[in-house]
C-alpha cells in the first residue's frame, strides 16, 4: 500500500512544468483524430528520438502501434483554447480549426511553436499507460515563438526575453 493517493500524486506530479503538445494521427480510413498530451520527452539525439505516453484503453491507442506515423505539434502560447480543445474526445474535432494536410497526410494544426512527424518505433507498457517511442522524420520549427506551459493544473507562459 502507498502512504498516498493517486489524487496526492497527481497534484505531486503538477508541480513539474511540461510542455503541451496536440498529437494528430489517422486511422484505418484516413479519417484525422488529434488529442493534447503533455507527457512529451525527447530521448536521444542519434538516432532522433521522442516518447511520449497514452493511456492504454485509449480508443486512438490502434492509431500508434508500431509503424504508424504521427505529427506532433508544440502549441504555442496563445492555444489554450487548442489544447482544451483537444483534450476531449469529439466527433470531427478539426471542424473551425485552422488547419492544413501535410505532405505525408496528417493534419496540421497552424500557428505552433513546432512540428515533428515521427513514426512509432516501440511501445513498451507503463501502469495504466503506454509509452510510445518515435523516431522524428520531419521537424519545422519556429525559435522565437512562445510555448505553453502547464504546470500546478494551469496554463502558463515564458517569459523568454529574460
């Protein structure tokens, strides 16, 4: 038994400021689905890798698995609304987003800090999660944009001129 609960671990947890990410995929049908997570880690250099986690009952967990490609996109400051957006599952979620079909046909969301189109290389099973490694095949990225940033279960900014 633990001397806590999962609700003292999760405020725990939120103590560590994170990036937020939008990660688009498609399914079988080439239909666009997109969910915010902000468990994004880079993992190495060379060969350029990323991981990130998704809860293992997930509907868009079959979207993932080995092979599949994703694109994942670094809101930027002013995508709250994005992320929140994202955050639920919803039929035709890209419905008044702006957004375009990349060369590969994932859809990307405009205005992010950066995009990396990955494809999974592993899966490895975390508790309640899975951990999704991908090697980064494209990368885009704006150096004086904005991230959001979430942390103690908020919204937040950087002040990056410091």
């Amino acid at each position: 038994m633990t001397p806590f609960t999962s609700q003292e671990l999760r405020k725990g947890f939120s103590s560590f400021a994170t990036g937020v990410t939008v990660i688009t995929c498609l399914d079988s049908d080439r239909n666009a689905h997109g969910i915010t997570i902000s468990s994004f880690n880079t993992v190495s250099l060379e060969p350029p890798l990323i991981l990130w986690s998704l809860k293992k009952h997930s509907r868009l967990m079959p979207h993932f698995e080995v092979g599949h490609r994703q694109l994942i996109h670094v809101l930027e400051r002013s995508q709250e609304e994005m992320a929140m957006h994202f955050a639920t599952v919803k039929e035709n979620q890209f419905i008044n987003i702006s957004h375009q079909i990349a060369a590969s046909g994932l859809t990307q969301i405009d205005g992010c800090c950066a995009y990396f189109e990955c494809e999974t290389v592993s899966v490895h099973t975390g508790g309640d999660h899975n951990i999704i490694v991908a090697k980064v095949i494209h990368l885009k990225h704006t150096p004086d944009s904005q991230p959001l940033i979430f942390a103690h279960s908020k919204f937040l900014g950087l002040d990056l001129s410091l």
